[in-house]
C-alpha cells in the first residue's frame, strides 16, 4: 500500500488564469520523481491569485484536485499583501539572508501570517491521516508544523528551509523569533541544505528557547523530538540532459556559437534580488574591463539574465533601476565602435535557449552575497558536457560546499573576483575539464529525486514520542487513587522549581502562582494527604514564597524544615562541619568573574554557581569545567558535586533530598509515597526503596524515575486530577 504524502509549500505547482496550467521548477521535477507504487501525494497550498467568488474557488478546487493532485488554500488579496509580500518577503526573507537592513516589521503582517499559516494547516487537517507523512516547505509557512503538531501529534511532520538559516545574532533583530523557531519545532524533522544552517538553527534553539541538543536532534520540554538533517537539493538533471540530446538545442547551441564567434563568453544568470550579489559582480565587471584595450574589449561579451522578482517590493524596484543605470555607465564608458560589453536581459529566457547560454558559455559567473543553495551553478555544469567552461562561485552560496572544484570568490572582493575571471579565461582545457567532471558527475547523481526521496525516507523513520508515557502515568494516578478510597495516608514530596512552578531566568521571579497556591492549599485540606515542598532553595527564599505554615517545607536538600503549622525551622545539620567552603569560596569567585552573567549564591550547606543568565553554550563549557576541577580538588572532602539546571552546586555528602525523605518516613508509616522532580538534585529521591512507591521526572532528561510528566503544568494537572479535592480525568494530553 502507497504512503500517503501531503506536501505543503506555499505555491501550488499550477498557474491559475483563464484555464489552470502546470508549472515547472526544481520541487515538481523533485516530487514527480517518486514513485506512484510507493507513494500517494496531494500537494497543498495557494493558487497563485486571488480568487474571491465563491463559486469560482468551487470550480477551481474541482479541477485541481481532480486533474492535478492539489487543493487550493485561497487568499483574498489583503492576505496575500499582509503574509507573502509584506512578512514573509519584507521581513523574514532579509533575515534569512543575513540583510537586517533591509528588514522592515508591520504588526499586521504578523497576524495575515499567522493566519494564513492556520487556514494551511486547517486544509491539512481536513484530509491527514494517523501515518500520513506532511511534508512543508519553506520560510512562509514556518509556523505549521507546530500548529500541526498540537492537533494531531500522531503525524509524522518534515519541513525543510530552501534559505539559509543565519547566526543567532541576526535571526534575533525578528520581533517574532521565538514564534517562529518555536514552529519550527513541531516538525519531526527539519531539514537544511547545509551543516552550517543547522548549526546557526541549534544555536538559536538554545539561545532563544533553552533547548540544549544534540548533533541532530532537539528534545523540547514536552518530549517531542525534532531531529535534523543536511539534504542539499539538486536539479532536475533527467530534463537537462534529455534536452542536451535534442536537435533544437543542438539548431541553438550552434546559432549561439556563430553569434559570438571571436568572443569569449561570460554568463549569469538569477533573479532581480538584492542577495545575488548583481552591484557587486558589476563593481569586478567595471574592474576586469579598465586596464583592457578596445580590442580585448571587443573579444569578451558579457550576458546577464535577470528574471524579474516581486517587482511589487520597493526594494526590488530601486534594485533594478540601481542595475540598469550602472550597466548603462558601463556600456558608455567601455564600449567600442563594434560592440558593448554587457548584454542585458531583463525577463525568462526559453529552457532550450538557456540550456545552450550554459553549454557555450567560456565562464560561469554565479556570485551571489549569500544563497540557501543556487541551482543555477548545478545547472551550469550540467551543461558542461563538451565545452568546459569554468564556474566561478561565490563561497558564500550553498553549491560551494558539494562543487568543491569551482573557483571560489569572495563576492565583496571586487578586485579578486575581477582578477580570478581573468585567470578563468585563461585556463587550460585540461584543467577545466579535470575540475568539471567529478562536480558534473556529482550533479546528474544526486539530483531533485534524489533530494526529495532521501528526505520522505527519513521523515517515514523519524522518531515518535513513546506511546507507553501516557498509559504509566495512568498506572501511578491508579495507586493514588486506591490508597484515596481505602482512607490510607499518602505522602506527597514535591520539588518546587521544575517541578511545581516553571524555572524562571532570575530565581526570585519564581514565587507560586495563584494557581499554585490555589492547587496546595487543595492538598493540604485533603484528609490523609501530607505534602512537602523539598526544595535545594534556602529557608529564606522558602519562607518568602510561603510566609504562612501552612504547608510543611524542607530546605537546602534537606538541611532543615518548618513542619506543617510550625513557624521555626528545624535545623538537621548540626553536626555537620562545612569548613571545606573555604577552599572552593574564591575558585567559585574565579568563574564568577570570567563568565559573565555568571554568581555565586552561599547557603548555609552548599556553595552553587549559577549560569543561567550567561551565553548558553558558554556557560554550559565553564560549567562542565568548573565541576572537573572541583572533582580533582575535593576528592578526599565530604561533598556531593551537582549539575542541575543552569548550577554547579557543591554540598555535603551527608544531606540529600533521599535522607530528609527516609528520616520523615522513619516519623509515620504511609500507605503511598509520592517523589518529584526535575532535576540531577531529585534522583536520590527516586531510589528510595519503600512499598507503593510513585516517583515522578519532570521534563525530558533521562532519569531513575519509573513515570514521566512533560512539564510543572502537566504535573500540576496531573495533581488536581489524582489527589486535590477538584478532580479531572487524567489524559494521554497530560503526559
């Protein structure tokens, strides 16, 4: 049975006019290479114009669906104006592109993104199935995958960035970065065309959102994996080389030669886009000409096509007129009686026609200031069957990385770009042959198909959250729920940040909500139910967050506690020495002050550093080291070294959560024991060895602890719907 493959991209692969055509390009050639016996495809997205009527958008759905494998999404002009033109093309695209100077925000282009991401997705629900694989393209549909994901988790979502994707430091200029990485983040997998890409993309991640990762999978909070991938696409190299064959491309590869006879040919061809680099190339272009002499003028022609690109965008406009008037100065200062260096064509150019342009051409001048990929140079060499042209490639495109034997330029170097034509021009056959073959061979492999088939196989095999969480989570609300009917007592130790209430960047934001107020004093007045807050945090902070003893707390890891209704503390450690402080008092000052964002907290029985408001990775390194060294230097100290989340804590090995809990045990006998956490400090927590014993993670990190919660709201839930007084059914949504 076929798999079923809904793609999603932002253009249908259709004109829509007075009759419906199909379009061409590098994603259709990619999709129609998959085989119809191993997969079934509908591709989604908007028609290409804004079609208002209803009965109009009935009889268009009608022919697409039933003559092209599509279903429209329909747009009204405002939309189109609001989500593609305005926010996609005027303020992502730049960022993508690493251009925040040519970014521009309008709140409202927000919202018609929003919306239109929500009516994208809306018509995949419509039509998904459980195992349905939905495939989505591109940065104007960033927001879907999470938006799919949160309605049917059961799918198996790809979404894949033809741009690339730039530094944290420029992608943070978006008013919407969070938004927009956290979208990303439904996918179960997403793909770049670069390792580059995906590295900026995980260092984002982390740095917008706290997600650390690995090489090629980001865990977020709730468990759901979204796994990355490098998958560079290629051409459609089937269409190049079938044309290569036929008798009208061999009438105008000759009629093409014949014009330029005596002339050296150089050709670019790309959109009208401020990111192809057009100023600069012509800046090396005005470089190369000035020392030559009218006749080696006349023997170099210069060929531009330039397709027009959202004319509509001012930016664009002032591009093309800027273009123009420099070629202009150009032609006027270098021309001859018998010729003018550049040609310039500003519109398509027929395939067969372009195919010949490419298989003529002496040099290939594909510059761009940054590319996701650039096909254009793929399709360059492809062409290179009989000529042996050079390809000269900005190293700032994505094709620099798999056409490794081109001659790589830097783009803003207009004197180096102009002084590597002249050597391209001046190659011998043999070495520009010897550099084509292996990057033409490579080419016609890995094309489009290749592309779109590595990709779906990969998706089919990425990973799912674990059925088994919710059903376990079940079995621990089913031991409270029986220790409750029979009237046995039950003991509740709850961590607090982490667990009861969400971490926040500065500590002493993290005071109980409303909510949580609401839901303890629900557990407190519960008959047999005896909660403890167990809490790393010092009876200070305790205290201000809970001034009434209302409810019994446990300090320092279980340094000391103020007993339910008692308001002093009662101290456990006193027999305890901590004169090991001050040996690790002053390195701790070291790393304070060599990692900024970084301090130093004392209580009464730990040292800890904290890094949670350092640079992520940086404070992450400076922590891994900062727990090596004070390994070697206490080995022979009484001390327990902790990592938990964003600390280094250094306290004695005679207090931990575990022996607090076992000396309260030790007080009353009860029926079910219930231990949660969060975090490296909590695992002691989990190996108490006692009956109907229920321990608790919370969040996605590996852990001795038997039931999995997602985060401090699920746990909440989980709470009022198992042992407060307002009860709700647990769900598999909770876990």
């Amino acid at each position: 049975m076929a798999t079923r493959v809904i793609n999603i991209s932002n253009r249908l692969p259709v004109t829509v006019g007075e009759k419906i055509t199909k379009s061409s390009g590098g994603l259709v050639a990619a999709l129609e290479g998959l085989s119809a016996d191993e997969y079934e495809l509908t591709w989604i997205g908007w028609p290409g114009a804004a079609i208002e009527d209803p009965a109009r958008q009935q009889e268009v759905e009608c022919v697409l669906s039933e003559e092209h494998g599509c279903l429209p999404v329909f747009l009204s002009e405002e939309e189109v104006a609001g989500h593609y033109e305005g926010f996609s093309n005027s303020s992502v695209w730049p960022l993508l592109h690493y251009m925040p100077n040519f970014m521009r925000y309008d709140p409202a282009w927000w919202d018609h993104y929003h919306t239109a991401n929500q009516r994208f997705a809306d018509k995949v629900l419509e039509m998904a199935q459980p195992g349905d694989l939905v495939w989505v393209h591109d940065y104007q549909l960033m927001l879907m995958p999470q938006m799919l994901h949160e309605r049917m988790p059961e799918l198996k979502i790809g979404f894949f960035l033809h741009t690339p994707f730039p530094s944290f430091e420029t992608f943070r200029c978006h008013p919407k970065r969070r938004e927009l990485v956290t979208g990303l983040l439904g996918a179960n997998l997403i793909g770049f065309h670069t390792f580059g890409y995906m590295r900026h993309f995980r260092s984002t991640v982390l740095r917008l959102l706290g997600l650390e990762s690995e090489i090629t999978r980001i865990r977020s909070d709730d468990g759901h994996v979204s796994a990355m991938g490098v998958f560079p696409i290629g051409i459609n190299s089937r269409k190049f080389d079938e044309t290569l064959d036929t008798p009208e491309f061999a009438q105008r590869r000759d009629e093409f030669v014949q014009a330029n006879a005596g002339k050296r040919v150089v050709l670019s061809v790309e959109r009208m886009d401020y990111t192809k680099g057009i100023l600069h190339r012509l800046d090396a272009i005005e470089q190369f000409l000035a020392p030559l002499t009218p006749d080696e003028r006349d023997a170099i022609k210069f060929i531009f096509v330039s397709v027009p690109s959202r004319e509509e965008v001012e930016e664009y406009k002032d591009l093309r007129e800027e273009t123009e008037s420099r070629i202009g100065r150009i032609n006027g200062t270098y021309a001859t009686l018998n010729s003018s260096p550049i040609r310039f064509i500003h519109g398509s150019v027929e395939f067969t026609d372009l195919c010949a342009l490419y298989a003529t051409a002496d040099v290939g001048m594909v510059t761009p200031l940054i590319d996701g990929m650039n096909l254009v140079a793929k399709e360059y060499i492809a062409c290179q069957r009989e000529h042996d042209g050079v390809l000269i490639l900005s190293e700032f495109a994505g094709a620099a990385e798999e056409l490794a034997n081109a001659t790589l330029v830097n783009p803003y170097d207009a004197r180096a770009v102009a002084e590597t034509l002249r050597e391209a021009l001046a190659m011998p056959a043999e070495e520009r042959r010897a550099c084509n073959e292996p990057m033409r061979e490579r080419v016609l492999k890995f094309d489009a198909q290749h592309w779109a088939r590595t990709f779906i196989q990969q998706l089919a095999t990425a990973e799912s959250p674990l059925a088994t969480v919710a059903e376990d989570i079940n079995i621990a609300a089913g031991q409270l729920r029986q220790a409750l009917e029979i009237g046995a007592p039950i003991a509740l130790f709850l961590d607090y940040d982490g667990t009861l209430r969400e971490i926040e960047r500065e500590p002493r934001a993290a005071a109980p909500t409303p909510e949580i107020r609401e839901l303890l004093e629900q557990l407190r007045v519960c008959e047999n139910v005896e909660p403890f807050i167990v809490s790393g945090r010092s009876h200070q902070d305790l205290e201000l967050f809970f001034p009434e003893p209302l409810i019994a707390c446990v300090s320092e890891h279980g340094a000391a506690i103020r007993r339910h209704g008692e308001r002093d503390w009662e101290q456990w450690d006193r027999d305890i020495s901590y004169a090991w402080k001050d040996e690790i008092r002053e390195l701790l000052r070291v790393y304070e002050q060599a990692t900024p964002g970084s301090f130093v907290e004392e209580k009464r029985t730990s040292l800890v550093w904290h890094h949670r408001k350092t640079d992520p990775e940086f404070g992450t390194w400076k922590a891994h080291q900062l727990a090596h060294e004070l390994g070697t230097m206490l080995a022979n100290e009484p001390v327990k070294i902790r990592q938990g989340r964003k600390i280094v804590e250094v306290v004695s090995s005679e207090i931990s959560k575990a022996i607090a809990i076992r000396r309260l045990l030790h007080e009353r006998d009860y029926a079910a024991v219930l231990c949660a956490g969060d975090d490296q400090t909590d695992e002691s927590m989990f190996e108490i060895d006692v009956p109907n014993f229920i321990s608790i993670k919370i969040g996605p990190e590996p852990s001795r602890a038997r039931f999995r919660l997602r985060d401090p709201a699920a746990f909440r839930k989980f709470l009022r719907g198992t042992v407060a007084t307002q009860r709700e059914p647990v769900t598999a949504s909770t876990a």
